[in-house]
C-alpha cells in the first residue's frame, strides 16, 4: 500500500507460531499502536521457516530474529535500520541487539532445580543449531557456578535425523543419567518429546526426571503428560523495546550500545518439575508442610510444630541444603502460589492475595514491586497478555 508523508513502513520477521513469536509480535504491535504511524508488514510464518522481505519491499526499518550471517546480509542490503531479537551473537555482523538475558534464564533453571533438592543436572537439546549451543553453555556455566556438573545430551554419532533413531538415542542418555535429574531442554518441543521418551523406557517423571523447557507456551505445555513447566521469557517485552530501539534509529538517533537483555519474568511450574529429592527426613517433611500449606499465612513456629527438630537445628538444615532460612522458603512458596493464581485463574487480586497466604493485597504488592519491580495486575498482564 502506498505511505503517507509521515507513515512509517515496519518489516517483522519473527515466526508466528510459538508463544514466544506472538508474544513478541504483541509487544511490537502495542508499541506501533502508540506510534500511529506505523504500518507493521508481517506474514504467518513457523519457527523452522526461513524469513525473507517481500521482493520489492521499500520501507523505514525491519525488526528480525536474525540467527544466522546470510539472512543478515540480505536485510542488510535494504539499506534501512535493523533490530535483531536473536540471543545469538553473530561474530561478523554488528546489528543492535534486544534479547532475552539467556544467563538470567539459566541461573533461574538451575535455582528452580536446586529449589526442589536436586544435585545433578542435565541440559537436552539439538546441540548443532547455534542458538541452542549458546542456551546449552550458558546454563552448564550456570550449574558449574553452583558447584555441580552438568550432563549434555549430545546425540550418538551416525544418530542420523530419523525421528525412531533419534528417540531410541535420547532414550539411551536418559536411562544412563544419574537420578533424581534435572534437566533444561532448549524449547518446549524438546521438552514434551523428552517425556514422551522418558514414559516410554518407564522412567518416572517428575520423580526420577524433573523436565524444564527453556519457554513457556500454554498449549503446548499444557498438553503433554504430565504438564511441562517452562520459564516465562518476557518476549512482549522484547519486542517492544526492540521497537523503541528502532524508531530512535529511524530518527537518526544511536541504538545503545551492546545488546540490551531482557531478563525472564519466572517460571511458570507445572507437574513436569513437581519433585522433592531432599535426604533429609525431616527437612523434607518440613519443606512438604510449607508447599502443603502455600495457601495459608504460615510462619515458621508452624513448621516446629509439625517437625521434630528445634528451631536451631531447622535453620541450619535449611541453609545447607536450600541456601535459604525457613521464613525466606515461605515467602518464596506463597509467591509462586500468587504467580500461578495470577496466570492460571481470574481472580481478583485480594483474592489472590488471601488464597497465596499474604493476607492482604497491600502486602502482595509490596512484594512483587520487591521482587519484579511490577505489580501482581501488571505481571498478569505481561505472562497473558491482557
């Protein structure tokens, strides 16, 4: 269509079948709202296809999911402003960058591992795409940080690409992995197919697997069996500061300088990581009571009364093996108790507030403004979108 004076004419290359893609497409469309001289050009499109501009496309600028030099090159050509929305780094095109802060998503996988008692880790998914090899190392930096190990599935040479081969190998790694595991696959897909192998060779997921896609995406996760937890990339977010990076450049303003990295809004947990590996009898029944009770206002002479250990005793198990004090895992459990009434229900937010064990919406607030910088309304409308 032809432009006005003032229209701006916006290429979007990101797939449009993921939650993360429509999340971002989101992102991208609120800010061109507010800009009402944009006029967005995008097409459906799947994660595996290749993205190009319409043959003749004249336009302001392109916001793109640039993963690799040759795409990069023929955006390049246009000779328009470029923002990419890949984590990926390419070492010979400097294009300015808004991403998600990968090494935030892994430290928040290892920590959501380490919240439930685990002590090995394992990282699965197709190490040849490049984006993937840079998720893979990060969250392996991140476990070794903590002082363990981290176990990569790397596919059996000669594997090939049948999906029966491919299966029967991961199936292989699986069974050979010590347990109880967990495990950050690069994608939801990754996921659900890694629990699909892990019911097939009877491994017990989550009690000898605990599965955590490096996404979220409510359909998908939702679906497989049991439900797969995931971490919540802010990629509405993403796109819309990708978006307001572009139109400072349009105007002949400088992008900032290195990538801007938005950090994950959580994890959104499901049965898939739902697992207690804790060796301690005690200390697991006291950790059992606080998620048993993740609805009520527990304080911690509520535990003493349900455990056999002094409060001293209490205390120092706890910061041995969570790193945390008895009041800090109570806080930390009502929260995730509110981060799921937020997403998965509709209730109002004294609701949430009295049925997460907050006892007041005042102090809910307080704690997600503590913890998010937001609160609890706008987190709901972030993970939801509206």
């Amino acid at each position: 269509m032809p432009k006005t004076k003032q229209e701006k004419q916006i290429a979007v290359l990101v797939d449009t079948a993921t939650g993360w893609g429509r999340r971002m497409v989101r992102g991208i469309i609120r800010y061109a709202h507010q800009r009402s001289h944009w006029h967005l050009w995008i097409e459906a499109r799947g994660q595996d296809e290749t993205l190009h501009l319409p043959p003749g496309w004249s336009g302001d600028g392109i916001l793109a999911r640039v993963a690799t030099t040759k795409l990069a090159r023929e955006l390049q050509s246009a000779r328009v402003p470029i923002v990419n929305v890949s984590s990926i780094q390419l070492g010979s095109v400097d294009l300015p960058r808004v991403t998600n802060d990968v090494v935030g998503s892994a430290e928040l996988a290892v920590t959501h591992f380490v919240d439930r008692g685990l002590k090995h880790f394992g990282y699965c998914g197709p190490h040849r795409i490049a984006w993937v090899g840079l998720h893979c190392d990060t969250f392996v930096d991140s476990v070794q940080r903590s002082g363990s190990d981290c176990l990569v599935y790397r596919p059996k040479r000669g594997t090939g690409t049948g999906w029966e081969a491919r299966r029967a190998d991961m199936a292989r790694w699986v069974q050979a992995l010590p347990k109880p595991i967990g495990i950050l696959t690069w994608a939801n897909r990754i996921g659900r197919e890694l629990i699909e192998v892990c019911r097939e060779s009877g491994i017990l997921v989550p009690e000898q697997v605990a599965v955590l896609a490096g996404d979220d995406d409510d359909l998908l996760c939702e679906t497989c069996s049991p439900p797969l937890s995931g971490i919540q990339v802010d990629s509405e977010q993403i796109g819309y500061r990708a978006a307001e990076v572009l139109d400072r450049m349009i105007d002949g303003r400088k992008p900032p300088k290195g990538a801007l990295r938005i950090p994950p809004l959580g994890i959104h947990a499901r049965r898939s990581t739902e697992v207690l590996a804790i060796d301690q009898p005690d200390l697991a029944l006291a950790v059992r009571f606080i998620r048993d009770h993740a609805s009520e206002p527990i304080t911690v002479a509520d535990i003493l009364q349900a455990v056999p250990m002094s409060r001293r005793e209490l205390e120092r198990e706890f910061q041995r093996v969570l790193s945390r004090s008895p009041a800090a895992e109570i806080r930390r459990v009502h929260l995730e108790r509110a981060k799921a009434l937020l997403v998965d229900t509709d209730r109002t937010i004294p609701e949430v507030a009295d049925r997460a064990g907050f006892g007041s919406p005042e102090y809910l607030s307080q704690v997600f403004r503590r913890e998010f910088g937001i609160t609890p309304l706008k987190y709901r409308i972030q993970i939801r979108g509206g």
